[in-house]
C-alpha cells in the first residue's frame, strides 16, 4: 500500500501559498527539508483555519459604519492614552508613535490594528494547537509571512496624501513593558485598517509566483501528542509567558494532558 502523502501543495496564486499538512508530525519535516533558509519569514499560529489575518480592533469595527472607523480608532487610541496615566509606574518610557502606544496596548488586552507574529515556527505551531476547543473545520493554521518591503516602497512612491499609506508595517518595539514579547520572539503588524493580511496580499499581488503568505493547514488530531512534544522541546505557557498567568496556564495543561 502506498505511503499517505505528508503534504499537498497548492497552487500560489497572488503571492498566497496553501499547503495542506496531512499531520502535524510533518511540520518539521516541512520547515527542514523546505525552509530552513528562508530565515525572513515571521509566522503566526491560529486555533481555526478559515479564520482571516484580522486584527481585534478590525473585529470590532467592522460592525460600525464604514465612514467612521478611523475616526473611531483615532479616539480609542487617544482614550488608552489617558486611560493608563500614573499606572505604568514610576518614571515610564515616553513614546513618540501610535505603533508604540498601539504595542502598549495589545500586551494588556487592548483592540489595537497589530498581530502577533513570532520568529519561531515552532511557537507558532504551539499556538495554533495550544487551545483545546474544537474547530468547525478539524484544521489548525500557521501562518508564515515573508518579505514585503520593496512592495511597501512601490505604495509609498506613489502615495499623494498626509495620511498613512495602505502598507503592512512589521514593528518589534524597544518597550520594557512586553517582556512576553521577548520569550515569544515575538513581533507585530500593522495593515491598514479594515484589510486583513491575506486581502492585502491578495490585492497587491496580483499574478505574483511566489509565496509572500503560506498558509499550513494541519489536522487537530493528536493535539495532545503535538503538545507534548513541543513541551519537550521547552515550547509551553511556562517558557512563554514568564509570569504568574503562564505558570497556571502551564500547571492546567499538566492536569489535563497525560504524561505531559
């Protein structure tokens, strides 16, 4: 009989990459035999893979009126600001940016424009796998994001206005606030508002050959296993969040996964 195929490629269309992983065995498999060089990539985890590459603040704004979201998100930005006066402790780091104030704020729950990415395919595929509710679809998805500079220049050549251009901006703030942030190597984006990720690339791609955007999808069977074998490789919420939330976290996946 013969051997089930570890992986079946799509076609890339508009610089987006499916790759459909027969289980999440072969995601290793995958990154060493395929992309151990392609070290620019940053990638992102997600329990649901029909899920889009939108941000928190998108969800919620996608349920106001169109002509008022950046409006709106220029006074929820403005009311963190004066929301979190005399509570950063003594002598705070001053910010000079809405990126930063923005980074701020998704480290402590805020809807904000950013994702999450990680250096770190591996972390990425903890969290697609970490959460234990089921999805409606069977399959997780990792995310992996290339290079996309040289098509942000080309948007900003030809961009005749005072407002920020429609490119994806890649953050990693200085602030000592995310400690978090460092033990995920982690990192952020910033698309324009109300365009997730996988649109933008789709639009700004057109007929492009080769995947800025890859998307893996992997079969949620054998989480547990998967769990336990990326806590042997010191990947769980103890090493990624170096605070009392990850401790409890990591003590309840002790409690629930067998031999863990």
């Amino acid at each position: 009989m013969a051997r089930a195929s570890r992986w079946n490629s799509k076609d890339i269309k508009n610089g987006f990459w499916e790759i459909e992983l027969s289980s999440w065995k072969y995601f290793h498999d995958y990154i060493r035999q395929e992309m151990l060089d392609y070290s620019h990539y940053v990638w992102r985890g997600q329990r649901d893979s029909k899920w889009r590459l939108e941000s928190s603040l998108d969800r919620i704004l996608k349920r106001k009126p169109r002509m008022n979201r950046e409006k709106l998100a220029k006074e929820h930005l403005e009311n963190f600001k004066y929301s979190v006066r005399g509570r950063r402790g003594e002598n705070p780091q001053l910010f000079d940016n809405d990126n930063a104030w923005w980074s701020l704020g998704q480290h402590f729950g805020l809807a904000t424009p950013l994702l999450d990415w990680t250096e770190s395919p591996f972390v990425a595929l903890y969290f697609a796998m970490e959460n234990s509710i089921k999805t409606t679809s069977g399959k997780r998805a990792v995310w992996a994001l290339g290079s996309f500079e040289r098509k942000n220049e080309e948007i900003k050549r030809d961009w005749d206005s005072d407002e920020r251009p429609p490119i994806i901006e890649r953050i990693k703030p200085l602030q000592d606030e995310n400690y978090r942030l460092v033990s995920q190597s982690g990192l952020f984006t910033r698309s324009p508002l109300g365009i997730p990720i996988d649109a933008w690339v789709d639009e700004k791609y057109k007929d492009f050959n080769k995947g800025i955007l890859i998307k893996f999808t992997i079969p949620e069977e054998d989480r547990r296993d998967c769990l336990r074998t990326l806590n042997r490789m010191n990947i769980n919420h103890l090493t990624l969040f170096p605070d009392l939330y990850g401790s409890s976290e990591f003590c309840n996946k002790r409690l629930d996964i067998n031999k863990y």
